[in-house]
C-alpha cells in the first residue's frame, strides 16, 4: 500500500542545513507536476520510519541536496544507498553556483546548481514515460555490449549499474536500471531484442 495513498514521483533527500533550498526544489518540482515526499513533512509518530521508507521504495526518483561544500546528512547517506540499491535515478542539486565538491559516492551522478531544476524535473518526467525509438536503439546497443541475459542483469547490481551508466551517459536522460530491464523485457517479448554473442 502507499504511503497516505500516494505514491511519489520524487523522494527528496537532504541536510537540515539545506532546508531552505530544499524547499525551493521541491516547489519548483511540483510546479511542473510532480509528487514530492520531503520526509520533513511527516507526522510525527511511531511509523515514521516505515513511512519513510515506503515513499522511497516507491518513489521513481531521489533528488538529494548537498552544500556547496559537499555536505550531506548521516540520513541523507542512508536514504542515498537506498536509491542506489533500488537503481533510482539519482539527481544531485547543489544549493552552491560555484564548484562544489562532491563526496566520493556522488562523484559519478552529473550536479546541477538550483538554478537547473526545470531541466531535473523534465529528466525525471522523461524517465517516466515510454522510451523513445533513438532511446531504444541505444538501449539495444548498450546490452549488446553489456553481453548479459536480461534475467540475470536483476541479479548481478553492477552489471545493472553498467548499463544504466552506459545507456544514461549516450541518451543523456537518467533511467533507473530497473525502468531499463522492463524495456528490456518488453523487447525481448516483441523479438527486438539483440542476442548475445557467446563468448
């Protein structure tokens, strides 16, 4: 069951310090019609952290927000590996203009400064719709050159992260390794799938 009846579109994660900033993500995340769970808003109570954890589960994206200095929360870590286990896109805004520095377990996901928020909000829409026919192509090609079978890439996290790296770098649009493996699936059932060559 969801979280009060609604599932999330966007868990947002971030330092009590940033609160501020993380205030102004999540309007202009809604502004263009997304569901935001900033875990600040919860009620009080015994089930806080079920809760919390729910809305991330079902969440088809996690923005977290660092300072300039590349500060992140204890929980904000927690919540981050998470995303990170479940393939969420992962969208990192930083409440600095300039360069900020980014904690080693970040260093892989792009950094846009909270002027750009328009451009995370329509990457995460992207992510949630059917994929187009020029994402499809290199989405082939990626698991051609991944040469593991769709049923095993579920089991094999790295090699999940492996695609998705490669598909979201060439498409420049952030899918989870999840969303990709149902396409996957959905290829393979209409016979678009590559097959692998045997090494």
């Amino acid at each position: 069951m969801s979280v009060h009846g609604t599932i999330y579109d966007v868990f947002l994660s971030y330092p009590l310090t940033e609160k501020p900033v993380a205030e102004l993500i999540e309007r202009g995340l809604q502004e263009a019609g997304l569901d935001v769970f900033n875990p600040a808003r919860v009620e009080s109570g015994s089930s806080v952290q079920d809760v919390l954890w729910q809305a991330l589960a079902e969440s088809a994206a996690f923005v977290v927000v660092i300072s300039r200095e590349g500060v992140t929360s204890s929980s904000t870590a927690v919540e981050l590996g998470a995303a990170m286990a479940w393939h969420k896109p992962i969208f990192v805004v930083s409440s600095g203009n300039g360069n900020t520095r980014l904690p080693a377990y970040l260093s892989g996901y792009p950094i846009y400064p909270l002027s750009r928020i328009e451009d995370v909000a329509q990457s995460i829409q992207r992510s949630m719709h059917a994929l187009s026919e020029a994402e499809i192509s290199l989405l082939q090609d990626a698991y051609h050159k991944c040469k593991i079978p769709t049923d095993k890439l579920l089991l094999e996290p790295a090699s999940l992260d492996k695609l998705a790296r490669t598909f979201n770098a060439r498409s420049k649009v952030t899918y989870s390794g999840e969303r990709l493996v149902q396409e996957l699936l959905r290829l393979r059932k209409a016979g678009l799938l590559p097959r692998l060559n045997k090494a």
